[in-house]
C-alpha cells in the first residue's frame, strides 16, 4: 500500500537558524498537505499543494511539491522558538479519499 | 461552530473492556476521519465516511474496531476486548469534500488500557 517516509526524524536548531524537512511517496499523488503539531496538541493544517513541481510561500515557511508529484519538503527561514513542534506530511492518492501521514519531524529550537 | 469536539479526553480501562469514543464534527463538514497516534509516530488511517456511509477501513484494523456515522453527523468509535496496544491517542478530523483547507483535527481521546 501507499507509504510515505519523512526525514529526518529529529532536528535541532539554534534560533535563527534554518530548517528543512523531507517526505518522499511511494506512489504518485494527486496532492500533499502539510500539519504542525504542537507538543501536547493535535495536527493543525498549514497547506495544500496539488500542482507538479508548486511552489508555496507562508511568511518565512516555504512548501514545494516534487516534478513527479512523489516528494516533498518544507523549509523555514530563521527558525523562531514559536516553530516548535512536529511537522507532518500526508498524502492523498489518486484514488482520493484518506490521507496517509508521514512519520513526520520533531524540531527544536535552542533560543 | 467550536470545531472538532472528541469525547471523553481521557479513558482508562482494563484489558478486555469495551470502550466507545464519540467525534462532532464541524457541522457543515461531510467527511469524518478516525486516526490513531501513538509517540513518536504520524497519524494512522483507521477509517473514514462521506456522510453516514463508511467509505473506507484500513486492512490494519482488527474486528475488535467498529465506527459508525448513523446520521452524517457525529461518529462513535468502540473497542471491544481491549489489549494493551490499542493504548493511543485517537484522532477525529473532519473536512469539506472538495475543500481546499485540510483537515481539521479534534483534540483527541487518549486511551490507556491497564
């Protein structure tokens, strides 16, 4: 069945420092989206990307989605100690329906 | 509308037990997602439904799971005979089909069987 694999696990970084975090599918997907999950919270939503090879800017947040529509990354800008958290990726299917989350990436931030 | 609600936040229960959660959803959403996270580990697909119909159960899902969605609005999710790794958090979502706004998740209802 579908998979999708998140690197790396963990990540620590001093403030300003920046930030990127890997998924990888094993199949074509007709779209992926992104969740923060705060220590203690649930998955919130951050984006959707749809289009082969998109690009998404939010503030220092930058979100792109592979050519092939297999992989994605996220990358933040001079990381602030309010991006602590669990970042997720989770990908739909052509078949559409559920989404299938990654592991996702656990990030710090030393002020 | 205060989103996503999850009863109860927390349940303790001894193995063997049956156990039911209950998920609202966002009113005007017309899917509802059942997920389960255990530490360290992404959220995992248990079930979803369009409406009150059940479209999909992940093949990792024993018997002992049942959800229902009797009027297309909240959902129960039982545990019959639980074992000690059904013990996580479960996760309710809910969305518009077509919506390009994701998920929205509720706070949870973490389960641990004694």
């Amino acid at each position: 069945g579908q998979q999708v694999m998140q690197i790396p696990q963990y990540q620590h970084v001093q403030e300003g420092e920046d930030f990127t975090t890997y998924c990888n599918s094993s199949t074509t997907l007709s779209n992926i989206q992104w969740y923060k999950q705060r220590p203690g919270g649930h998955p919130v939503f951050l984006i959707q990307l749809v289009k082969s090879g998109e690009v998404k800017k939010q503030k220092r947040l930058t979100f792109q989605f592979g050519e092939a529509k297999k992989n994605s990354s996220l990358h933040i800008t001079a990381t602030q100690t309010t991006d602590v958290g669990t970042y997720f990726c989770a990908g739909r299917g052509n078949q559409g329906g559920k989404l299938i989350f990654g592991q996702g990436t656990e990030l710090s931030v030393k002020p | 509308d205060t989103g996503v609600s999850q009863n109860p936040r927390h349940k303790i229960t001894k193995r063997g037990q049956n156990v039911t959660f209950r998920c609202d959803p966002i009113s005007e959403h017309n899917r509802l997602y059942w997920y389960r996270q255990t530490l360290g580990q992404g959220p995992e697909f248990l079930t979803y439904f369009q409406n009150e119909a059940q479209l999909e159960k992940s093949r990792l899902l024993s018997d002992r799971f049942s959800a229902e969605r009797p009027k297309g609005s909240f959902s129960t999710l039982e545990i019959q005979r639980t074992e000690q790794g059904d013990s996580a958090m479960y996760l309710c979502a809910s969305s518009l089909e077509g919506a390009w706004d994701g998920y929205t998740f509720g706070s949870g209802t973490r389960l641990t069987v004694v």
